[in-house]
C-alpha cells in the first residue's frame, strides 16, 4: 500500500470537522508511516466509497 500514488489527479479541498481523538490518530499514523496525512484521508475515504457504492446509486440500495 505504501507504493501507490494517491491524489495525482485534480486536487479539490473540502474542509470537514470530525472528532478529536480521530484527527490525532491520523497525525500519529503519518508519523509512524511516513504517508501524508491527506493520502492516508484519501485512501480511507476510497475504501469507504468502494464499501458504500449504493450511496452513489452504482450498486442495488439494501435494508
């Protein structure tokens, strides 16, 4: 996982609050891993679309 490329296409900034506690295990993660944390936001948030695809309406919407 560490030799992919995330955010080599077009960059746009969105700015979110979350929780205390989630911020600084993202910052104790990139310091332990060397990956920045906006990669290792993206790579989260790629796995969570690919779990959750009928949010986009690109897979049958369940109960």
């Amino acid at each position: 996982m560490k030799s992919q490329k995330h955010n080599q296409a077009e960059l746009k900034e969105i700015k979110v609050k979350i929780e205390k506690d989630v911020a600084e295990d993202f910052e104790t993660m990139a310091k332990n891993t060397n990956i920045p944390i906006a990669d290792l936001v993206v790579i989260a948030m790629k796995r969570f679309r690919s779990s959750h695809a009928d949010y986009l309406k690109q897979a049958p919407m369940t109960e």
